[in-house]
C-alpha cells in the first residue's frame, strides 16, 4: 500500500509539472469513460433489455442450413415451412413472413414504403395486439379473400397524423386495394428478419401471406420463420424432433438424393437481440 501511495504522488507532481500532458490525460479518460458508457448503454438495449414480446424465451428462429456448403441461417421455402407447422409437435405455433416493398397510393402522394407478407397468427405468436382496430383473421390467408392490411404506427403517425378514422378505409399497394383493418402497437417488428431494408420502426405495412405460385416450390426459399416453444419443451428437443422432420420431408420429396440431403437440416436459436433484428 505504501508503494502504491507513492507512485501516486510521484504521478501527480509530473502531471503538475507538465500541464498540457495533464490536459490530453484528463480529456482520454473522460472520452474513454463515455465510450464505455455508450457501448453498454447499446449493449443494454440490444442484449440485456427484455424484448418486447410474451415471455420471449419460448420464441426461436428456424433456420435452414447446410453444413457441406457452410450455409447458416437460410431462409425456408412455403411448403417446407406449411409441412413443419402441421406436423411438428414442440411448437404452440409457428409463423412466417417474408419481406417487401410497396407502391402505396392513397389520399396523399404515392410513397414508397416496406412492407411484410406474414402468417396471421403472427401477432398471437408474439403475444402482440393492435393498437387500434383488430388482427387479421384465418380467413384472410385464403386467396381469393378481401385484401387486408395492419399499418405500422410509425406509417400512421407521420402520414396519417395519427387519424383514428384510418381503420376500414381503402389503401392500394402495387395498385390492388386493401382494407386497414387495424393500427400495430409503437415498437412493432417482426423477430424472424434481419433485413435491412426494414426501417429501425419496423415494416410500414404488414399483409397476409399468400404465397405465389412460384413460391410452391420446394426449392424456392425465401421466407423467415418463427416458433413459439410448447412449456417444458427446451430448445434441445424441439432441436432433435425438427432434425428428424425436416429428413423425412426431404426423403420423402427427393428419394433419390435423400442421402445428400441429410446435412440440410435446421438451425434453430433464441439470439432475438441479434438475429432477429
């Protein structure tokens, strides 16, 4: 201790004798100090803080993978994902969505905004509510079925000044009409995305998700996928069980190359604050 007192001392009267060194130490420090203070204050919202979602440790990402080609976190084709969601049993649900951008036209001048095609029990999944109006109904995954919109409540707010009247009047994305049939809480995103042509509010729109025609394709992957666990089922054993599903829908669908697909497996993970966006 006492050698630690004097180097302290011996510290100070060469700091005293050489000021503008002193000054260059002082203003290190005290940028150093707050560096470290905004690298935790971001650390904190992204890793440490609770996401805004129902109990958010029952929510995974699945992914596809293939080890031989070192791809990760891939995303799925429709009828893969429609086969997990009937046949698993280690979800409550699972729900996907894909990304996209919209032409919206309406009472003010056409925009540009980025929009969602996503499940319909999206918002139940997460646990979410709109904050105005309703959610989308089963029904209206079907095709043929009215076309129906949430607006994002960042959308509402700087287009629509926060016009209450705006559920059940008319938009047109891409020039086809949709209802608005509800308003989606401040802070919205959907965990299944890291695209980052999705704004930091999250998608403007979001639409049910009917898939296209060349979205049947067992090969045409381009949807995110997010599950909700079933309580006391660990990520380990729904892991282990969608191994073994996603194996048999590739021998089932690619007899021949079954052998070859095996390393086509599924990734899953709770990494919301990262991968998920």
């Amino acid at each position: 201790m006492e050698n630690l007192w004097k180097d302290l001392r011996f510290a100070l009267r060469n700091l005293r004798k050489r000021p503008g060194f002193t000054l260059i130490v002082a203003l290190t420090l005290t940028l150093g100090i707050g560096a470290n203070t905004a690298i935790f204050s971001v650390a904190h919202a992204v890793l440490l803080a609770p996401l805004p979602y129902h109990e958010p440790d029952r929510l995974v990402a699945l992914w596809a993978k293939n080890d031989k080609k070192n791809l990760t976190q891939q995303p799925v084709s429709y009828p893969n994902f429609k086969d997990w969601k009937e046949r698993n049993q280690v979800f409550e649900q699972l729900a996907g969505a894909r990304g996209e951008s919209f032409s919206l036209t309406d009472r003010s001048e056409p925009e540009r905004v980025s929009g969602l095609r996503v499940s319909v029990n999206i918002l139940s999944l997460l646990g979410a509510k709109p904050a105005m109006g309703r959610d989308f109904l089963p029904e209206e995954e079907q095709p043929g079925h009215e076309a129906v919109a949430l607006v994002g409540h960042t959308l509402w707010q700087q287009r629509y000044a926060g016009d209450p009247r705006l559920v059940g009047q008319t938009l047109t994305l891409d020039g086809k009409a949709y209802t608005v049939v509800g308003v989606l809480p401040p802070g919205l995103k959907h965990p299944g995305l890291t695209l980052a042509a999705l704004p930091p509010s999250g998608a403007d729109i979001w639409i049910p998700l009917i898939p296209a025609a060349n979205e049947q394709n067992r090969s045409f992957a381009n949807m995110r996928v997010v599950g909700r666990l079933k309580p006391q089922v660990t990520l380990a054993q729904a892991q282990a069980e969608m191994n073994v599903l996603v194996a048999e829908c590739a021998a089932r669908q690619f007899p021949r190359r079954a052998h070859e697909r095996r390393s086509e497996q599924l990734s899953l993970g709770h990494s919301l604050g990262v991968a998920f966006g």
